[in-house]
C-alpha cells in the first residue's frame, strides 16, 4: 500500500495555525479574576505601599451553568504556602480555587504579608481581616455568613490554624463595618500544616513569622495544637509520612488536640507524597485525597446537592 502526502500551501497553513490556537488566544485573553486589597487606605502594621506592604485578596467566584444560577453558598479563604517567606500562589492557590470553583464554591486567595520584612501578628491580621471581609460582603457573593472556612499549605497552613484559634467575634463599635464583624472561619482544611516547629522547614517558618530568637512563650502561643478549644473550627487535615520537612506529627498533634477537646475532625496520612503536593494532580494515589476532602464537605454540608 503507497502513501501520499498533500503539500499545503504557506498560507493555508498560517491558516491552520490560527485556528488550532484561537482557543489558546481565548484562554489567555481570559479576564483575570479581581484582585481587592483588605485595607484600601492602608494596611496597620505597613512599612510601605509596595505591593507586599498591601494584603489583597484574589476572588473566584463559581460561574453558573447556562440557564442557572450559581451555587455559591460556601465560601473558602485561601493561604498558600511558602514558609512565610514567599506564596506559592499558583499550585497552592490559583488552582485551588479553581477546584473549588468546581465544585460550587467561592473561593478567595489571600496575599498575605511575609517575613522578614513582616513577623507575627501581622499575618495574623491579615487572615482575620481576609475572614471578616468574606463575612461582611456574604450577601454581595452569595455565601452563607456561617459557611465560610480557611484552607492553608505549610506555613499557610499554620496561618490557617492560628486563625481559626486566635479568632474573636469582632468589635460592635468599629467605624469599620468589617472589623465589627467575627473572624472565627467555620471550618478548617490543613494540608501539610506546620503547627508546632517540628522539621526543618517548620523551624524556618516559625523562624520568619517570629525572628531568629523569639520569646518561648510567643512560640508556645502559636503551636497551635496547644491553643485548641471547644470553640476551634471542624478540621480537615492531610499530610505525608515522609514529609521530611513539615514533620507529619505536626498533623497529628493537631488532630489528638482536637479530639481532646471533641472538635469534629478529619485526618488523612499517606505513605508517600513529600512535602507541597498541592493537589496532586499527576500522582494517581496521592491526587485521591481532594476526593475525600469533597467528601468530608458533603458530610458537613458543605456542597450543595
């Protein structure tokens, strides 16, 4: 059997090529999600107005199937990781909200200020504020006012569990509507949280968020597992058991603190994973974890049916 090819003409060709990547061209003239910074005049705390002087959040709101309405009652604040000395803003953040987006929720990825130009409490500040926000505009995004959690990696993991144990329940009096409003999350998702100084990398982030030689009792108020209550949020927590950089203990201090004090929890330890899988989307084992997650989320109403 003989073969043979047409040649193509130069401009049908050029022809060709527009073609195949218009929806490349689309994709990327695709206008990009609204950026808000937490305090438009001015963070407290703030040594400048560069951009890493101003705390913002990235908001992803679900887009409505054709001929419905946007299921948007849940609404998530995000912290990449970075051991509080940069943010992983793609894989630990922009493709999380993606994801959640998937599944129906709104989703706000925080950009929070760093050491060691920032130290403890101004992340701190930083997530209470992203939550008071999310709480005080709940109508304008569609979210239910007590279905709002935090989701951290690593050190935004850590970020995340000092919120939801440092929260308080807003200040009625303030000028600004926002602060008069509670930073408790409802919920928390930890995926490889530092919670105490247990790894190497758990040790430098403490070391950014405090400097090189804090006062103990400030490293004690922030190992979080020591400051869980009855009041802390529901938790969902996964890690790896050879994460030699965030020491998986760091999970499991956190979840026995939970239990102690009857908080509803979730843990789940793979064998295999390292630290920073993200979502793990090309790793067939390790990506199964986002399942269970949606899965806990649906048990708790979370998701809508």
């Amino acid at each position: 059997m003989s073969m043979s090819f047409k040649i193509v003409s130069q401009s049908k060709l050029w022809l060709v090529l527009l073609i195949a990547l218009c929806p490349l061209r689309m994709q990327a003239e695709e206008p990009a999600p609204p950026a808000i910074r937490l305090w438009p005049g001015g963070a407290p705390l703030a040594q400048g107005t560069a951009d890493e002087d101003q705390p913002k959040l990235t908001i992803y709101i679900p887009k409505a199937a054709p001929g419905k309405a946007a299921m948007t009652k849940t609404a998530v604040v995000v912290c990449p990781g970075g051991a509080y000395a940069m943010l992983a803003m793609d894989h630990e953040g922009r493709q999380v909200a993606q994801w959640l987006n998937n599944l129906g929720v709104a989703a706000f990825v925080l950009q929070y200020r760093l050491g060691t130009r920032y130290h403890h409490p101004a992340q701190l500040m930083d997530a209470a504020r992203a939550l008071r926000y999310v709480r005080a505009h709940a109508n304008e995004f569609h979210v239910a006012s007590d279905r709002i959690g935090i989701w951290g990696f690593s050190a935004g993991g850590h970020l995340a569990s000092t919120a939801g144990t440092h929260f308080d329940g807003g200040d009625v009096n303030a000028a600004d509507p926002v602060d008069r409003v509670s930073s408790r999350p409802d919920f928390m998702i930890l995926a490889y949280p530092v919670i105490d100084p247990l790894g190497p990398a758990a040790v430098f982030s403490f070391q950014q968020l405090l400097g090189e030689h804090p006062d103990p009792k400030l490293v004690a108020s922030l190992s979080n597992d020591q400051q869980v209550t009855p009041q802390t949020p529901p938790t969902f927590l996964v890690h790896a058991d050879d994460d030699a950089g965030v020491l998986p203990e760091n999970s499991v201090n956190f979840y026995l603190a939970l239990r102690k004090e009857h908080v509803p929890a979730e843990m789940h330890i793979y064998q295999f994973g390292g630290h920073g899988f993200g979502l793990a989307p090309l790793d067939p084992v390790l990506s199964s974890w986002t399942a269970r997650l949606a899965d806990w989320m649906r048990g708790r109403n979370l998701l809508q049916p």
